[in-house]
C-alpha cells in the first residue's frame, strides 16, 4: 500500500481481521521502518462518552465501507507537495557552517 492509497483510508469504516475490532479510520502513521499504520476509533457505545481508539497495521483491515463518513482534509486528495523533493533544506552531508 502506497502513501495515497493509506491516506484514503481516513475516514473510512474498518474492521480489524485479527481482533473484530471495529470503527472509522481517524489517523494515519508512517514510521521510518516502512510500516503503515492506522488509528482506529469505534463508535460510542455510551452516549457522551467517547470509546479508546487503538493503532494497527493497514494490511491488517477490511474495509467495511468504501465512502467516508466526513469529507477528508485537502492534504488527501493533492499529494503533490509531499512527493516533491525539496531541495532548499539541506541534507545530512551539508554541515552548517559556524561561525
């Protein structure tokens, strides 16, 4: 799964294949080790009092709806800021220079 088809996640009614743990994608993660997880958090079962969410890994998700349940942030829908290199900050191997 590519960072696009992750992020289309958000919002969307999943359930764990694991656990049966249910609910609607609310964040996604990207750690530095290549995995791609997802911040589940199922609806209230008490009303007023919010249900804890929990992490896990997108491959590990069905999905149960295909429309989101909210429209998604701007940032989902236009990825071309983030794919773009950026050459104006500098990279490990430039060393500041003090002075």
């Amino acid at each position: 799964m590519g960072v696009k088809e992750a992020l289309l996640l958000l919002g969307i009614k999943v359930t764990d294949t694991v656990t049966g743990f249910k609910g609607v994608v609310t964040s996604i993660g990207f750690d530095l080790y290549g995995c791609i997880q997802a911040v589940v958090t199922p609806e209230m079962q008490t009303p007023g009092k919010l249900e804890d969410s929990r992490w896990f890994d997108v491959a590990r998700l069905e999905i149960l709806s295909e429309m989101p349940v909210m429209h998604r942030p701007r940032f989902v829908l236009d990825l071309t800021e983030v794919a773009a290199p950026r050459k104006s900050l500098p990279g490990p191997q430039e060393k500041p220079i003090l002075r």
